[in-house]
C-alpha cells in the first residue's frame, strides 16, 4: 500500500485489494471478506467490509443470511433486485441505496435485475453499535442533482447529520459527483475516514486516484477531492472489534 504520511493518508490502489472471478460475479474486496482473509486488513474503524461487485446480467447472490450488521448498497451503475424475509422487495438503480440493518437474524436475496446489463454497485458493512437489534429495510432512490458537486449523506448515526437513512452506528456515508468544483471534507481528531474512488479520474490532496483505488484517512486532516467522477466517503468511529457473525 502507497503511504502519505503513513498515520494519516494511506492509498490502496485498485489492483491490491483481492479480486476474484466466478464468471458471473467479478469482486473486489478492499478488506478480509469470504475466502480473502488477512488479520492485518479486517476493517478500518467501524467499517468492516468494501466490496466493489459487478453482477452479470440475470445472476446474483441466492437467499443468504446475516445478522448484527449494517449493510448499504450503493448502485454506479445497472439495476439491482433485492428480496428478504421480512417480506421486502425493491430494484435500486444509479444513485439509489439500499439499506439492510440484519440486527437478530434476516435472510435476502440479490440479484441484477437486467437479463441484458450488468450492474455495478458497492457493499459496505458497518459494525453496529449495538447486538441484537431489530432487523431494518429501507431503499432511497437519490437523484444526480441531489449529489452533484457536492456530498450527500445518503446514511448515518451521527447527531446532526441529515441522511433519509438512519443507521445503528456513529457514522455517516456520503457520495458526490464530482463535474466542476473541488469539495472538502475535514476528518476530525480521533475520526476514520475511507473515501473510494468509483467511476472517473480524481485527486485526493494532489494524489491521482483512479476508479477502485481508495484512501484510508486517521484524523485530524483536511481531504481535498478534484477531477471528475464518482465518490464514496465513509465518516467512522475507530472500532475495532466484530459481532461474532454477519
């Protein structure tokens, strides 16, 4: 990993997360997921999974459970059908975000919705503040104007941030389009941040990001993002520990 004074700006560039190549899914995973695991890359902070997925058209993920988690999904491109046990069915498309709070125990289904396109979305885990909790659904259909040159919370815990989607930790998620300005973003003291770089060329602090590379930031400091493309910027406590299961 490419470090930028190491404790406080570390890239991780596109090609060393592990990828893996099951015909109909092509994944990337910036942190220990499924059969990728290294102890020295479990999580950063309360973010505990980052997946960058794309499904090929007509397949997904059969009916699988999980529990004691915050899940989001966030659609850059195609469309994605979820279904799960408490009943809920929805097809996210881009911009839109799909939230799963597994709490005691739920089991869904995700699948691309197209029998012509891929879709191209990333799943991200957030550890809960809490077990045991009453499992939560909810989707958010986001609009480009909504995210263009700016940052859009589209999830949190935190007081004082305004998201349609309240999740059980102190965090937020924002995203941005990035077209004609530069955005800023302080990390505060004692504060994690990841920033993930989808589609597009950008800069973060004058450091080249390419789509899949991705910043791990330890606060106090100043982001500074340019260019044009999409973004993802987790806001996160430093917790480090995992429920049992997900």
């Amino acid at each position: 990993m490419n470090t930028k004074t190491a404790s406080a700006f570390a890239i991780q560039r596109s090609g060393e997360r592990a990828f893996f190549d099951f015909g109909w899914l092509q994944t990337y995973h910036s942190f220990s997921f499924a059969d990728y695991f290294d102890p020295k890359n479990l999580n950063w902070g309360a973010l505990r999974v980052f997946n960058d997925d794309v499904v090929a058209p007509g397949k997904g993920f059969g009916t699988h459970p999980h529990r004691d988690m915050e899940i989001l999904t966030y659609v850059f491109a195609g469309e994605l059908e979820h279904k799960d046990s408490m009943g809920n069915v929805g097809v996210i498309r881009p911009g839109a975000v799909q939230y799963l709070s597994a709490g005691t125990g739920i089991t869904h289904s995700e699948y691309n919705h197209s029998a012509e396109h891929p879709v191209h979305l990333v799943q991200m885990w957030v550890l809960p503040r809490a077990q045991g909790l009453k499992p939560q659904y909810g989707q958010v259909d986001y609009t480009l104007e909504e995210r263009r040159d700016r940052w859009l919370p589209i999830a949190s815990g935190e007081s004082g941030v305004n998201s349609k989607i309240a999740i059980w930790q102190d965090a937020s998620a924002y995203v941005a389009r990035l077209e004609e300005k530069t955005l800023n973003f302080e990390v505060r003291p004692g504060r994690l941040a990841f920033l993930f770089a989808g589609p597009g060329e950008l800069r973060a602090n004058d450091e080249s990001l390419k789509q899949g590379d991705a910043v791990r930031v330890a606060g106090p400091l100043q982001l500074e993002i340019a260019g044009k493309g999409e973004v993802v910027l987790w806001d996160i406590p430093a917790v480090a520990d995992a429920p049992a299961d997900a």
